[in-house]
C-alpha cells in the first residue's frame, strides 16, 4: 500500500486547497504545492533547494516559520505578506523522528488577503471616525485648537496612546506637565474619548478661580482674609449645608461634583486645594459618596475625577502640603506630557497648524518660510505650545508679506525684569518707641509684602518662594494684621 501512496503524494498534495511548504531540520524547502505556487507566483523549482531565511533576505516574503518551529520543536503561526502583497497565514507544525528530534516542518497556508484589505478597509474607516470625532470635541472644547492631530513624534503618539487607553478606564486621572503644556485640553481629550463624553464636563481652577463674579477682585487673598475663598470654593465642590445656602431657602444647591453627574470633573492645579478639601475628595474618591458640611446623610454620585498640578506633589507630600493618600490615589493613572522642547518634531507641524488656524481666522494667508523653520527649530520654547500658538498668532497678524520669515519672530522676547533695585527697607525705618519683637514683626512684614508682590499677588506663588505652607503664611499675615500691620 506504501509504494502506491508515494507514487501518488505529489498528486495528493497538490490537490490541497490551501497552500503547503515542507522543509528539512535547516530550513531548505524540499517541497511546495500547486497551491502555494498559485498564491506565490513563483514555481516550485524556483524554491526547492532554497532555505527560507534566504528568501526572507532577499525580500520575497518578509517571515518565515520554519526556523522557529525546528528550533523550539512547538507549532508556530504567523501572517506572512509577499512581494505581491498577498497576506498569508502560515501555521508550521513539526515533523519528528523516533528520537523525538524535529528532523522536518510542514508549514499549511492559508490566503488572507481578503481579511486583510477589510481590515485595513475597517481601521481606515475607524481612523476616519475619530478624527470626526476629534473635530466635534474641539467644537465642544470652545474653540480651543490644540493642533493635536499633528502630533507626530513618537513621545507624543505614545502619551496619546495612553490616553485613550486611560480613558476608556473610570481611574481618577492626574495630568503632570509645565505650564503651557496643554494639560487643560487633555483633560477635555480624554473626557471625549471616555464612555462619559455625552455627559458634563466640569472644570474647577482650585488656585484662582473665586467663587463668584464678585469675589473676582479678591481672588489671590487668604481664604480668611478675603471672605473665605477657600472655605466657600469647597462648598462649591462639597455642597453647602441647608443652613449655609445664601437666601436661607432651605434649598441647598447642587454641589460640583453633583452637577457632574455622569461626566467628568476637571480640578486643575489640585495641589492648591485645602488639606480639609483635600480629605473630602479622598473620601469621595473611595466611596463614591458627598457629603455636605453639617449634614449626616451623604450623596452618592458617578463622576469621573480628573486632576493637573504644575507643583512637585511628590515633594508637597513630604513637605505636609499635600495628603499623601489622596496622592497615591490619584497616582495609579497618570499622563505626563512631555515639553515641547523634548518632541522637537511636533514644532513645525504644529506652528503649520497654528498659522493655518489663525490665516483662515484673520483672513491672511500667509505661509512659514524655511529660515523661520530653522529659528522655530533652534528655540528652547519655555513657554511650551502656548508660547508657540500665541507667537504663531502674532506673525499672522503682523507680518506684511505672504511668508512669515525668521525676523517676524520675536524669539526669546519676553517681557523685561524688574530691573529696579530692591526697596530699601531700612531707609525709611525708625526704632523709635518699638521694641525687638515690634522691630521682628515690622521686618516679617515687609519681607512678605515683598514676596506677595514679586508674586504679582499671588500667595501660592509667594508661600512656595518663601518656603512656607500657605496656611503658616496666612496665620502670619493675621497675625500681623491683629497688630497694625497690614500686608494686604
């Protein structure tokens, strides 16, 4: 029976409906069928005698299966693409001896090109229906053009990558970057890209954003010297109780978090929030609950957390400013943007973007020319995008020819120093009447009048210049105010 199956293998194997390879324990093919050379294109003269690892060099198909399956003596399956663009699944099995030892491979092989051409078809389709929603949330996200479809460095595409990945999480998000980086828009970005993106999308600025319109003038104050900023920024978030709602309704309001029901609530510059703030959201963050100030009964609420810091909260933490509970909650999902200093192939793409934007805007067409290229290139921008967006709005409005050169950017031109030299204290000090600690109070006073106003009235700014917790600093400045001295 044996002698009249090898007169008729060939013949068997050719009448296989799915390509087969055979080759021996070196990768050498001993035999293709008909099938294969149909799919190849190449007859099976052409590749008997030849190892595979050959032919992947010389580039007639770029894998091959047989090594691995005579190294590891296990199946092996892999897509292999040909020179003529076919898509082939391959699935090598091992042949062995009485021994055990692979002595040869069979490798079956099926055409896939027609999968294949539907899913590219598919992911193009896919590509398609992010960008147009990509347009959409920049139409939502007022007008801000981030350029971010240009991104093309590969930090950029990894972050971006991991942000859609992180997005389709409910983690609490902590968005890391300088200023300028665009940790605003991301935080949009990654809403939009969240099963959330139907639902608010709440930001809160826990530094400088004051309560309402007229608290607009005080907002850089201490919490207890400016009517409570603080306290009443975590009623906004909390909710306030009954009895402390202005109108005494006895309606409370919707706190934010309430108001953010099935969204996402955005608290930028979190390391400015209160230590008591600070816990309330801890606790909101591990049991989905608010609860109001004064009242008993807490809220359960379904609101994703997504926070930004430009501060070290790693070295807050260490310093008391900062719960360290709170930051290794938020510390399992973050996105740290890279500077744009560190993406250099973003710069031009983006500034193209920006000028693009802003030339439709204004209705200057205008181009970027390639020593303004160069100087783009060779700056350090400290600024990151923002600097480069508002550089790249400027030359389209100011330029007076069709193509913005290297001399229409004003690179570097920030604004000047104080160059004025230091107020001297002592000049206009009397020791008259005032004893050592009158003299020590006047001295801390003016030191931290100095420092709220190099800080252009900042106190977070002036508490980190000078070192200090910013509750320290505020029970100074009440205290000095309790004798006389006033620094606000």
């Amino acid at each position: 029976m044996k002698a009249p199956l090898n007169a008729y293998l060939e013949k068997i194997l050719d009448a296989f409906p799915d390509g087969l390879w055979l080759s021996d324990a070196h990768s050498t093919c001993l035999f293709v069928n008909k099938k294969y050379e149909e799919l190849s294109g190449v007859s099976r003269e052409w590749m008997v005698g030849r190892k595979a690892t050959d032919i992947v060099r010389e580039g007639f198909f770029d894998v091959a299966v047989n090594p691995e399956v005579i190294a590891t003596g296990q199946p092996v399956s892999k897509v292999q693409v040909l020179s003529n663009g076919r898509h082939l699944a391959l699935d090598g099995v091992p042949i062995t001896d009485d021994e055990g030892r692979t002595v040869m491979c069979i490798t079956f092989i099926h055409d896939i090109s027609t999968i294949a051409r539907m899913e590219g078809k598919l992911s193009r389709q896919r590509d398609l229906l992010e960008k147009l929603i990509g347009i959409q949330a920049r139409a939502e996200l007022n007008g801000e053009e981030d350029g971010s479809s240009f991104m093309a460095s590969p930090a950029m595409q990894s972050f971006l990558q991991l942000s859609r990945i992180l997005a389709r999480t409910d983690l609490p998000i902590l968005i890391l970057g300088e200023p300028g980086i665009g940790k605003d828009i991301t935080a949009q970005r990654v809403h939009s890209y969240s099963g959330r993106a139907g639902k608010p999308f709440i930001k809160v600025e826990c530094g400088l954003a004051p309560s309402t319109e007229q608290d607009a003038e005080t907002e850089t104050r201490p919490a207890a010297l400016s009517g409570g900023r603080e306290s009443r920024l975590e009623a906004e978030l909390f909710g306030p109780a009954k009895a402390d709602r202005p109108g005494g309704d006895g309606n409370a309001s919707l706190s934010l978090i309430e108001a953010a029901e099935g969204g996402t609530l955005f608290l930028q510059e979190i390391g400015q929030l209160s230590l008591p703030a600070q816990d309330r959201l801890l606790r909101f963050l591990e049991e989905g609950t608010v609860l109001r100030a004064g009242s008993s009964t807490p809220r359960k609420a379904d609101v994703r957390i997504i926070a930004s810091s430009n501060e070290n909260l790693e070295r807050a933490v260490k310093q008391g400013g900062f719960r360290s509970k709170l930051y290794y909650r938020l510390n399992t999902a973050v996105l740290n943007i890279p500077p744009l200093r560190m993406r250099r192939e973003d710069i031009i793409p983006l500034a193209k973007y920006f000028i693009s934007y802003f030339a439709m805007l204004y209705s200057r067409p205008v181009e970027l020319a390639d020593d303004a290229c160069g100087a783009l290139m060779a700056y350090a921008w400290p600024g990151n995008v923002r600097e480069l967006k508002g550089l790249m709005q400027r030359a389209v409005m100011t330029t007076t020819t069709p193509f913005i050169h290297a001399g229409d950017l004003p690179l570097g031109q920030t604004p000047a120093a104080d160059t004025a030299a230091p107020k001297p204290w002592m000049e206009n000090f009397s020791f008259d009447g005032k004893d050592y600690r009158d003299i020590m109070l006047e001295f801390e006073g003016q030191m931290l009048k100095a420092a709220i106003e190099k800080s252009d009235g900042n106190m977070a700014a002036a508490s980190r210049m000078l070192k200090m917790d910013r509750s320290t600093m505020f029970r100074k400045i009440r205290n000095l105010e309790q004798h006389g001295i006033h620094i606000l």
